[in-house]
C-alpha cells in the first residue's frame, strides 16, 4: 500500500515539476502526444469534444472545416473578462524578499489534489469517495476519516496569504479546488491565488537563492537533513531542523519544536501538515514560512540543483 502511495505521489511530483518547468521556458505545448488505447480513446477523445459540438448544434445543422480547438479559442475570447490571473513566480518571490526585508509574516501554501480531497470530505465528497480518489492520503499524513484535518486545512487556507492552486482542469484538482471553496464558504477572490508549482518555478526561474541568501534558514520535514546539507554548500545559513512530521497530529509537536528555533524564512516539507504548519508559522510567530513540497526531495537527492 505504501508503495502504491509513494508511486502515486512520485507521479503527482513529476507531473508538477514538468509543468513548473514548461512555465519557466514559456513553452507551453499546443498538445501533448498521447498513446491510442484503440476505440475506447477514440470514444473518449469524441466524447469530450466533438459530441458537445453535435449536442449543441440542431439536427439539421453542421460546422464543416472549424475544428473543437477553434471553437473553443472563439468561445474563450467571450469569456475573456471573466479571466481571473494568478500570481507569478516572479511576483511571489517579490512578496516574499517585501516580508522578509520588513520582518513581516507571510504564508506561502499549496492545494494539491491530497489537500482537496481532505477538505471535500463530507461537504463536496462522501467518505467512499474520498476514499477511492485519495487512496494515498494516509502517506501524505491524513487517516481518513478525518473532519478535523478538513476543518484544520479550511482554516489555514483561509488565514494565509498566498494559495497555490491546480492549473490542470481535472476533476481532482482545479475544479475541485472552487468547490471546495465554495463549500466552505471561503471567497477565492479575498485570496491571493498562485499556482500549486508556484514553488518549482520559482525555484527554476533562478529566484530561490536569491530569496535565501544571507537570511537564517529553518528546513522543516523528513528531507530537512538533506536539504540542509545542500543549502550549506551553497552558502545559505541553515540555523534549524525539524526533520519529522508524523502526520497531522503531530503537529502541535512540531509548532513546538520550531518555536525554539532562531530563522528568518522556513521550508517545509511535510505532505499536508505543510500547509497548516506553513500557515501557523506566519500567524503564530510572525515569520515567513513556503510550503516547499517535494521540491525538498528533489534537492536532497540531487536530482535538482541550487
């Protein structure tokens, strides 16, 4: 089971570094190369595109030589003032150098589709659901069923000052994230909305040293030792680590372990107690604190360099 988790959330890092990577070249590929499964993707690929044309257009009437990606680039110019624009990498770290250079707190969290389905339990997600979607969840650190991690979550969202959400328009992920908003009675337009990789690209857009250097650096989760060691060689001062987090429960432990840490700007690195954990350090200490994700992983191990 924890291995079927680990390949899942292996699979959801690399999808996000891949994105966070074809953000940071400004490529964004018109369409990505799929394997034909035969009829079924033939079916499928009709179903979500050509079938809603038919659907709409009456029996005796046709649109011959416009394809579905035309129809939907005119359809989105229609919708253009409805666009809602998101924060940039960019901009992000700019908040971040603002807060640290005023020793204001600021909050950087992430909703990936394991935060979502915490917080869809029972109000957009039965518990069968949840379960059979977020199958990972005890390896990210929430037994389900658990209201008061969802109430946790919802209230940390609701407190921090920066909210990455899903780009992907996927059931899980982007859509989920508006109805679990709605659901909870959180307006998204009161949040300052980034995206769930924000910290990928800020990362590979060159800005994260710059963020770091020759501030005090706590690492908090279980790749803190690792972290830490690569953050040290690139001269970066490490003053603290919390380098175990047992699940959402633990985290009254961990506040308490990182109260008696000296930083400037934490990282963390804890499944989804990162978010609450992020959060609190902001409002409860007064620090800047990044819900730094896998992106922890990738630097420990070398598989992304500083």
């Amino acid at each position: 089971m924890l291995a079927q988790a680990a390949t899942s959330f292996n699979e959801g890092f690399d999808a996000g570094y891949d994105e966070a990577m074809m953000k940071s070249r400004h490529s964004v590929p018109e369409t990505k190369a799929m394997p034909s499964s035969g009829e079924e993707y033939t079916k499928g690929l009709y179903d979500g595109g050509e079938r809603i044309v038919d659907s709409i257009l009456s029996e005796l009437e046709i649109l011959p030589e416009i394809s579905v990606r035309q129809i939907i680039e005119e359809g989105m110019k229609q919708l253009s003032s409805q666009y809602y624009r998101l924060m940039s990498a960019a901009e992000v770290a700019g908040r971040i150098k603002e807060a640290l250079a005023s020793s204001s707190p600021l909050s950087v969290i992430r909703l990936g589709d394991g935060e979502l389905l915490t917080l869809a339990q029972e109000m957009v997600l039965n518990e069968e659901e949840v379960r059979k979607e977020g199958h990972f969840l005890s390896y990210a650190g929430v037994c389900l069923p658990d209201l008061k991690a969802r109430d946790m979550l919802a209230a940390s969202v609701r407190n921090a000052d920066i909210v990455g959400i899903p780009k992907l328009r996927m059931s899980n992920f982007q859509p989920l994230a508006f109805s679990v908003f709605r659901a909870h009675g959180i307006d998204y337009r009161k949040l300052q909305l980034t995206l769930s990789t924000v910290n990928y690209a800020i990362h590979l857009e060159g800005l994260l040293h710059g963020i770091l250097a020759g501030r005090r650096v706590l690492v908090v989760g279980n790749s803190a030792p690792g972290l830490s060691r690569v953050l040290s060689d690139r001269g970066i001062k490490v003053t603290g680590t919390v380098d175990t987090v047992e699940g959402m429960y633990d985290i009254p432990r961990t506040m308490d372990e990182i109260r008696e840490c000296q930083f400037d700007i934490a990282l963390v690195g804890a499944g989804i107690p990162a978010v609450i954990i992020t959060e609190r350090i902001a409002s409860e200490l007064g620090k800047v604190a990044i819900d730094f994700g896998h992106l922890a992983d990738s630097l420990a191990s070398g598989e992304s360099t500083l």
